[in-house]
C-alpha cells in the first residue's frame, strides 16, 4: 500500500503528481479509517456533554457499567479478588504449566512474594467489608469500605477503558498530534508531542485514565523509561468533574474558575522544572522494546503533511482483531493485578491517617514552611499537605472545618497538582516498571508540594485579597 508521500517527496509534489486510481481509492479509504476511528476515539474521551455535572461519553459508559454490576453482579468484585489471591498461591507454590505457557498470563499468576502478600490482604478486606466481619476501623468507610467501593470502580473503569482506548492510541491521532506538537513539548517538558493527547485525556476524563495511556504507550514502544515517567507524574493533572467535587467539598466553588486555572497553570510549570529534576532526570531512556516511535519530520516535507503522513500509516496497521486481543489483557491486568493493590494499599494507608498520629509528627516541617509563607492555622492544615499520597480526597475531607477559605483554596490547590497518590495513580506507576519505585515516587510527591505552595500562595493572595 503505497503512503500518501514518500520521505523525498513534498505534500505540494505529490498533489502535483498523478494518482493511480487503486492509489487514490487506498488513500482515501485510509483517510476514512482514520477519521472515523480517531473521530471515535476523541468522541469517546474528549467529547464534554451537558446534563448533571460534567460528562464525557466514557465517563456515561462507565457509570453506566458500574450500575449494572453492582445491581446485577454485586458478588463480582468479592469473587475477583479471591481469585486472584488464590492464582497468585498457585503461581508462587505450584506454577502451572497451562498459566506459564502464555506470556501476559504468567506475569499475572508468577507474581513476587510482597505482591502476593499485598492480595491476600486484599482478599481479607474485601470479604470482611462483604460480610461484616473484623474490626470496624478496618471495614469502615473511612478504610476498607471506601476502598472496596473504589474497586467497584475500578472495574467499571477497566471494561469501559480497555476497548476504547485502542481508538485513541492505535488509530493514528497520537501520531498526528505527536508530530504536529513536537516542537512546544519536546524543548519544554522533554517528551515527544503525543503526550500532549495524555494531558487532555486526564483534564476531561480522569487522572488514571491518562496513567494507563502512557502505560500502554510505555509497553509499545512509543515513550522511553524516562519520557513514561514524566508524563505518568506530571501530565496525568485531575479531571475537571473532580476539581469540582474538591471545590464543593472544602466550600471554595465561588472561586472554582480560578481554582482550575491555578492547578492548570501550576502544573503545567511543574512538569517544566520536574523533569529537569531528579529522579526524574536520572531515569535512563530506555525502551521497554523495540522503539516504535518517529516524530523528526524528514527534509522537503512539511510538518502538516508528515504528520497526516504518519497517521494514516498507523491507521492502515488498526484492526479490529488488535482492539479485542488488548483490550482483554489490558482488562485482565486491571481487574487482577491493579484492584487488589488500590485495596490493600488504600486501606492500610487510610489506617495510618485515621488511626495513628504519624501525619501529625511527620507534617511538622510542613507546618513550620507553610507558617514562613504566611498560611493561616498553618500547623492545623499541615497535615492535608502529606496525606494526599495515601488519596487525593483526603486533604479536602480532613480540612473541611479549617476556618480559613484562604488555607482551603491553598489545600485544595495543592491537593489537585501533587496528582501523586497510592489508590490509583500511584499503583499504576510503581507496576508499570517505569524506573519509578515507592521511595522516588515519594520524593517526587515532596518535590511537587514544596514547589507548588508558595505559588499557590500568592494565587490566593491575588485571588481572595
């Protein structure tokens, strides 16, 4: 199949140049399939709906899925997580032949010891939430049944986000955006142009959401080891309906416009100094296999027509077998790998922010740096400033009676652009073999918050004085 220019010829040449008909018919169905497919896949991510709140089609898909399993399969989510405790057992002791023969099959099932661990707390929250049974700081709200919830999810997540995904990926818009935004991404935040289609996804879908993009694209070939994290910890800024729900909670929605714009603005800034940083600096570009990704636009062709160029030969390797095929195993790695992890995590996590004093003594610098920057009950607040690496929602729930909306515009702020937390994002990343474990994953949760509050204190000072 002959591509609509050749790396010698420009667009104007080819335009100029005769066109056989089976050339032309080629062309203008790979221009179809493109269109259609990556007109599916920004639809389905990006499209903002009206009705109750802020929607995209995915996020309607996967509430709709959510409410169906939980009406009609409420015992799902019980019987999933047993199951993978229990193959887990089988891969740590026994290793079966029949799950080690496929590849993706046995890095689910042949898991490390600290991973099998983690599943069977994971198996021992979700059936004492499922049954009342155990101690209610465990099972509560506050813990395991707010994670447990959060599961259900996640599951939703998974099945809505594994067979739509490949339309915004694989069809060819990444490579028609990579190309064309090269030039602003590259020298700014050292990543190629597409990872600007990450950004957006998490703006208008949600935060784990763009995670699983670069992931997928990580496992492609498309990013390096250090291009993935950057973009997994600085480009993946919340989704505008959970700035909302933020603002609601801490009672700054007056101000939710300027609220938006500073995380926006501030994180954007963020990922500029961020990857000029270490960790992130120091993690080397290596690829997960072969590289599968070119931008540089060759000599005599322009930058448009090289990216059109590029798309539509991503757009002639899309079939329908390739949605299918990763969207199971991507499904499957969800569901098995990732949800016993946010569940196990998250409630041992919230344990030691419900249950123990180890916030209030480690926040203590926090609350001397936050009194220097001039932040009422700054020693009061301190605390919201570290739990957001367990959840992005508890800063808002324990600050919610600070008497200053000065103190809860600056938490609120920070909450939304530290973006690093252990219930989702902060899973996805450490299993995505990214060059990124929990130590440097929490060293750059710190970097985000020290360099963020000043900032967000002087856009409070301009915003609310």
């Amino acid at each position: 199949m002959k591509p609509l220019t050749t790396l010698g010829e420009t667009p104007t040449a080819m335009a100029e140049a005769p066109l056989s008909g089976s050339t032309a018919n080629s062309n203008a169905f790979l221009k179809a399939k493109f269109l259609l497919c990556a007109g599916f896949g920004l639809f389905m991510f990006l499209c903002p709906l009206g009705g109750d709140g802020f929607n995209t089609p995915l996020s309607l898909l996967t509430d709709a899925i959510d409410k169906f399993i939980s009406t009609n399969l409420p015992w799902f989510l019980t019987a999933l997580v047993v199951l993978s405790a229990v193959s887990g057992l089988l891969g740590q002791f026994v290793r079966p032949a029949f799950l080690c023969r496929r590849a993706w099959l046995a890095e689910l099932v042949c898991i490390s010891k600290p991973y099998l661990v983690t599943r069977l707390v994971a198996m021992a929250v979700t059936l004492g939430v499922t049954f009342g049974v155990g101690p209610e700081a465990v099972i509560g709200e506050d813990a395991g049944g707010n994670m447990v919830g959060l599961a259900g999810t996640l599951i939703a997540i998974a099945f809505a986000l594994s067979f739509v995904m490949p339309f915004l990926t694989d069809s060819g818009i990444m490579e028609f955006a990579g190309i064309l935004l090269k030039p602003l991404t590259r020298p700014l935040f050292h990543v190629p142009g597409r990872a600007s289609v990450d950004l957006v996804a998490s703006w208008l879908a949600s935060s784990n959401t763009a995670v699983l993009i670069t992931q997928q694209e990580y496992e492609a070939g498309c990013y390096s080891r250090r291009e993935a994290a950057a973009i997994m910890t600085n480009f993946s800024l919340v989704s505008i309906p959970f700035c909302m729900v933020v603002a609601e909670t801490l009672g700054i929605s007056s101000h939710f416009l300027a609220l938006y714009a500073v995380v926006t603005a501030i994180g954007l800034l963020l990922a500029i100094v961020g990857v000029r940083m270490p960790p992130l600096s120091s993690i080397p570009e290596a690829y997960r296999s072969k590289k599968n990704i070119a931008e540089d636009v060759p000599e005599n062709v322009s930058l448009f027509g090289w990216a059109v160029q590029s798309a539509l030969d991503r757009a002639a390797t899309f079939q329908p077998k390739q949605v299918l095929d990763g969207g199971a195993k991507m499904t499957v790695g969800i569901l098995c790998d990732l949800i016993p992890i946010v569940i196990a995590w998250g409630t041992v996590g919230s344990l030691l922010v419900n249950e123990t004093p180890i916030f209030q003594y480690l926040s203590y610098p926090m609350g001397v740096y936050m009194s220097l920057l001039g932040v009422p009950d700054a020693f009061t607040a301190a605390p919201a400033t570290l739990v957001g690496f367990i959840d992005m929602f508890i800063p808002a729930l324990i600050s919610t009676n600070l008497p200053s909306e000065f103190t809860r515009f600056v938490i609120g702020g920070l909450s939304l652009v530290q973006i690093i937390y252990l219930t989702e994002v902060g899973s996805i990343i450490v299993k995505a073999d990214v060059g990124i474990d929990m130590k440097r994953l929490f060293l750059i949760f710190l970097e985000r918050t020290v360099l963020a509050l000043p900032l967000l204190v002087l856009a409070a000072h301009c915003i609310l004085e």
